[in-house]
C-alpha cells in the first residue's frame, strides 16, 4: 500500500507518518511539502527509505494530480480551505480516495470567511459542494471528511452513543486541545499552539449552524458557554467550553436530533479574554488605515500574539474530550458519555494534538486502503463507519495509548 500524506512537514503530519511507519503493510510512505527545508527536517528526523519526499505547490493541479496516480490512498494535512479544496478537486480527477483532517465538511462549505476557496464562477458554495460529491462519486472515490480529533474521534463516538439508543434526542460534544494546567500559566489567554492559529481564531468569529428544539438554528460561535469539571481518569480539573463549528456535518447526517451542538474545551478565563479582544475589534479580519498603511487587525493580533503562545522548553499538551448523548432506550431516558485526557508523547516529541489527530487520520486511511468502507463521494466519519469498523478503528488507538471510555446511565423513567 502506497499513502500520500500532503502537508506531510508540519506537526500534524509528523505524527501521520511517524505512525504508518509502523505498519509494514505501507510499503511507501509519500510525503508532501513546500519548501526543501521542511522535507529536510522530516529525512533528519525518520531517515527511511520508505519515505518519498515530493517538493509540491498544491496549487499547481497538473503536478498534483500526477503525483496522486502514484499513490492508493491521500491523507490531507493541509493548513487552510483553499489547498484542501484544490487537493479534493485533484483527488477527483486522479482517482485517489483521501481522507482530510480539516474542520470543514466539503459538501456543504461554510460561507463565512472563505479562505480562498476556488469557487467556480456562478456557483454558490452549496452548489459547488454538491457538485463536488457528485464528481466524487462518479470518479468511484472516498473521500472521508474531517477525520482527525474534532472532528474524527469526536464525530464517532457520538454516532455510536446515538446508536445505542432507541431514540436520540440531544448530542453535545465537547472537545479541545489545551496546555498542561502548569504550561498555561506562561501563556496569554491560558492557550498553547498545538495547529494552526490563525484557523483557531477563525473559529472563534463565524457563524455556526447548530440544532435546537428540532429546527436548525444560526448562532454566534463562543455562544453557549458553559462551566463543567473533568472528573475521570484521576482527574478533578475545572474547564469551560463553548459553542464552535468542529463538527459541522452533523446536522446533515443526524437531523432527527432536537439538539446538538459542538463545543470547544479551555482552561477558565480564555472565553473571557478572546471575548475582550473581539470586543476591541482586534479580532475583525476587514483592513482599517493605520498611519497610511491598510492592515487587519486580526493579522496584525496574530503576529504579535503567537509567537507568545508556542511551547516552552519541557511544556506539553492535553487533548480532552466529553461527548454527552440523552435519549430513549428500553422506555427509560438514557445518558451516554464518552470521556478522554490524552497527554503528549515527550519520549517521542509528538504533541497530544499530532497524536490524537494524527494517529486518527493514519488508521482511517490504512482501513480506506484495505477497502473496508463501501461508500463514495464526500462523506463524513459518522456515514462510512459501521459499529464493527468503529471497534476496530478504537482498538487501533488503545494500541497507540489514546483511551476513550464509555458510561451509561439512566437519568429517568418515562411517564405512563
């Protein structure tokens, strides 16, 4: 089996090959970057002659698609919407079943603060989602969206949570990756970089399409905030967490829900601060004069604040997770939750993010390869996984030490 991992250099795509590397089954691993320095690091840092290293600008199709007929399967790990869309368009025309770790759910594009998305001149985004799934399932490929942490893991675990009930009436997921408590004290807004921030802070802007009481509801993201204490695995940590668009495929592919919403985890007092920084402007992405010169002050936040944000020497990263599923089963109301606290790899140097992410994204598309799923087109995780390839998939992570537990409860009986 041959995979190509595109946007393969960064952290994200670090810990993907790191973890087909360990699978003699992958006889060659292509991996994707943009400038020779960054396929340097990654032949210092594996030193593997499974490894093939291609120097690509994404945006030229015409090598990217020839690329891709070399390959079984494609992994995106590309940073933004624009290169994820033309990697979808080049995988189409190649033949190439993918899977992307993107927060986007291709078959129907979020319309604010597009990113550069190529759309073609006439369509809207829903048409050019559409579109897209149609060519994909023509060309008779797979291509699986979102399958990283949130979404990926968060969308499974609460498909099988809705599964176990008779009937489902409300998910919440609630996901994030956060600093160590100790490392979020020497970073401003309690926040460590893990991806891409710039992304993260375009999370915190846009509208978000949610379910509520049946109907689906446009909201502001950072909305819905909400207080709770992580309690498992030994745990006793105070968290907050509120309304973002990790999961947006979901108000398609579980529309009798009367609920749902995703949610994205932080240490108390980080909600406060982006709210004082949208507050203050700092977060609008539209261009204002400055002494004679047009600038965003999103940009310009961005610059100054990130490099404050990376890791420190010796700090790490936690990626939580607690997904809560009500409904009905055997005539009694139901809760379901599902629970992770996974910590960085330092013996390695892989992030909790690149691992939950990253070894996610590994194992999808080793199963896409060994054609385990029978769907095509644009499909989200919760469509291509059955209760049997999910076992399997959360076996696969137990072996990479990535522990989700499971707890039911009866919360109420009906009324006769």
């Amino acid at each position: 089996m041959k995979i190509l991992v595109l946007g393969g250099t960064g952290r994200i795509g670090l810990a993907i090959v790191y973890d087909l590397l360990k699978n003699s089954i992958v006889e060659t691993i292509g991996v994707s970057g943009s400038t020779s320095a960054s396929l340097k690091k990654i032949d210092r840092r594996f030193n593997n002659n499974r490894i093939a290293l291609h120097k690509l600008d994404v945006s030229d199709k015409k090598a990217l698609v020839a690329l891709m007929k070399g390959y079984d399967v494609g992994i995106s790990a590309l940073p933004n919407r624009r290169l994820s869309y033309l990697a979808l368009e080049a995988a189409i025309e190649s033949g190439l079943n993918m899977v992307d770790i993107l927060e986007e759910y291709h078959r129907h594009p979020d319309r604010f603060e597009t990113e550069g998305i190529p759309l073609p001149e006439g369509l809207n985004v829903d048409e050019y989602g559409a579109s897209l799934h149609r060519k994909a399932k023509e060309a008779g490929i797979l291509f699986i969206d979102g399958m990283g942490f949130a979404p990926g893991l968060s969308n499974l675990t609460t498909a099988m949570g809705i599964r176990m009930l008779d009937t489902a009436q409300s998910a919440i997921a609630r996901v994030g990756g956060i600093p160590s408590k100790a490392a979020s004290k020497n970073h401003p807004l309690k926040y460590m970089v893990t991806w891409s921030f710039e992304h993260v802070l375009r999370e915190y802007n846009v509208k978000v399409n949610i379910k509520n009481d049946g109907a689906v509801e446009e909201v502001d993201a950072m909305t819905g905030l909400e207080n709770f204490t992580f309690d498992k695995y030994g745990k006793n940590e105070h968290l907050e967490c509120f309304i973002t668009p990790g999961m947006p495929s979901f108000i398609y592919t579980h529309p009798e829900l009367f609920y749902f919403t995703e949610k994205t985890i932080r240490w108390p007092g980080h909600w406060q601060g982006i709210q004082t920084l949208k507050e203050c402007g700092l977060l609008d992405v539209t261009p204002v004069d400055f002494q004679g010169t047009s600038l965003s002050p999103r940009k310009f936040m961005l610059h100054s604040l990130e490099p404050r944000m990376k890791a420190n020497p010796g700090e790490t990263d936690v990626c939580v997770m607690y997904n809560s599923i009500e409904g009905i089963k055997d005539d009694h109301h139901q809760l379901i939750e599902f629970h992770m606290w996974d910590e960085e790899d330092t013996k390695n140097g892989i992030t909790s993010m690149a691992r939950v992410t990253g070894f996610s994204a590994a194992i999808a598309a080793f199963m896409l390869g060994e054609g385990v799923f029978d769907a095509k087109g644009i499909r989200a995780p919760e469509e291509v996984f059955s209760p049997l390839t999910y076992n399997y998939f959360m076996s696969e992570l137990e072996k990479r030490n990535i522990t989700v537990r499971m707890h039911k409860s009866i919360i109420g009986e009906l009324m006769v």
